[in-house]
C-alpha cells in the first residue's frame, strides 16, 4: 500500500486484505484496527463507533496514523489476535487490558459469571481460581458480591494485568500468587469460580492458529485429556470450601458427564448451557453435614 488515503479507502484496503487472509469478521477487524491507529472513539475502548468512519470518511490518515495502521494489519494478517494488537478486550460491558500473558476473556464466561452471582453467597469468600486477566474476579466484585473477592494465579505476570485492571476499573479484588487453592485452609471459603485450561492437548492441531500461536498454553490446555486441573482442583475445593459452599466452573465441549462423576458426594450438581446450548457451566455444592 502507498500513499496516504482516506479513512473510507484505507477500511476498505484493510477489509480487503484481511478477507482474502481468510481473516474471520474482516470489516470489523479492520474497524478496529483503523480505530486504534487513529484513536477512534468507542463505547468501549475496544470495537470504535461505526458512525464516526461514516461522519469522517473523506479524512485523510496521516503519515503517523497510515503507519501505525500498516502495522497492525500486518500483525493481524500474522496471526496475532486483535486483542493482542490493541490490547483490549471488552467483558460484561466493561474494558479490560489484555497481553500474551492472559487468556483473551470470551462471551461465554459471562454466563460463569451470572451463575456464581446468581447461587453465590455474596457477603461470603469467593476466589477466582486461574484469575489471568481478573475478569471473572472483578466483574463478580463490581457486580454486587459484597464479600471479598479474590483472584489466585500460579503465572506472575499475568497477576500484574490483573492488578492494573483493578486498579482502572476501581474494584476492590485482591490477588494472589499462587497454585489453584493451596494457600487456603480447610472450610474457609464461600465460593471457589474457575475457567480452568481444559482443551486437551491432542485437540491441539485443530486449534486456531492465532490461538496455539498467541494465548498462554499454561491458560489453554488441560493435560493430555484436558481434565488435570479438574482433577487437582475438585478435591482441593471440596476441602477449602464451607459447608455447602458453591463450586462453579466453566467446561468444554463433552466434559459434563465426565466432571458430573468427578463431583460425586457433592450436592446440588447442575449444568448450565450457553447461547449455543451447549453445557458451558458446572456448578456444584458442598454436603452441608461435613466435619
């Protein structure tokens, strides 16, 4: 591409490149990524206001702007994930700060979310297992759980993003390094919530690229059948948790038998399907008699 052209010629370069790359959504990657070059303004920091391109369609980039665009559609024409690219992503309304060291949150855990808030004692202890981004943590704090809401992590890096977006955000969540539940004693907790790495590493190979190529591993895959954390951290809940304290956690595709008879001796075991209908939430109590 040379020349400096206008906003309306560049979204359409850029929508044209990015389609033939066999780019999912490429108006709207390419949206984005114009946005972000040329500090568009959106709702959310993250998908700009469609009418602004139409309202400045005859705007010509400057060289800084056509720069910095080329650059980000080469990166996403790599394989990078948008959300790499600008470094943001949007979760229950609100903008998070997302890098490489972080699972990109998706749609689908919001249902998590709405099901830990919905059978959740909120004034008690709820943690965040595998917090990444904090997303689930914070949003569960800003969204009305009274009690403290913490977010526990065994990478360190991603606990820095975590902790930038609390702060941004202004929720009071706290955040701890550290590996599933281990730092926790027995009976202590309210609610333990957790998307875990669950894709098996034999469905690696049918991954997206930007997927394997980009997002933590340590976010994404579950041991070889994908279960392992399962394995560690039920039992690990099963201890930590109150008396009839709440276990919500989000599955994969065909886990929901398997993750149902790993929960024997729980109570109150429910499934819960996102908009696709499939099984995306597996809630769970603690006997209410234990000792």
């Amino acid at each position: 591409m040379t020349g400096f052209l206008t906003v309306r010629e560049a979204l359409g370069q850029g929508r044209d490149l990015l389609e033939r790359a066999g780019i999912q959504a490429p108006r709207l990657n390419a949206e984005i990524l114009l946005g972000q070059a040329l500090s568009v303004p959106g709702s959310l920091g993250f998908r700009p206001d469609a009418a602004w391109f139409y309202a400045h369609s005859d705007r010509a980039l400057r060289e800084v702007e056509w720069i910095h665009y080329g650059r980000y559609l080469h990166q996403r024409l790599a394989g990078k994930p948008t959300q790499y690219i600008t470094g943001r992503q949007e979760f229950y309304g609100r903008e998070f700060a997302v890098t490489p060291d972080v699972l990109i949150p998706r749609p689908e855990t919001e249902l998590l979310v709405e099901c830990a808030l919905k059978l959740g004692s909120r004034s008690g202890i709820a943690v965040d297992v595998g917090t990444g981004s904090g997303a689930i943590a914070i949003t569960l704090a800003l969204e009305g759980w009274s009690g403290p809401v913490l977010g526990i992590d065994i990478s360190a890096r991603a606990l820095e993003i975590a902790h930038r977006n609390a702060r941004k955000l202004g929720a009071k969540t706290g955040f701890v390094h550290a590996d599933l539940l281990s730092p926790f004693a027995d009976h202590t907790l309210d609610a333990v919530v957790s998307n875990p790495p669950y894709i098996a590493e034999a469905d690696r190979p049918s991954l997206q690229r930007e997927v394997v190529a980009h997002e933590p591993g340590l976010a994404l895959f579950g041991g070889t059948d994908g279960y392992g954390i399962y394995c560690r951290l039920i039992p690990q809940a099963l201890h930590a948790l109150k008396p009839g304290g709440l276990l919500a956690m989000e599955i994969g595709i065909g886990q929901a038998a398997e993750l149902s008879q790993m929960l024997a001796g729980w109570n109150d075991i429910q499934t819960f399907p996102d908009l696709a209908g499939i099984p995306r939430v597996l809630t769970a109590r603690t006997p209410a008699n234990r000792r």
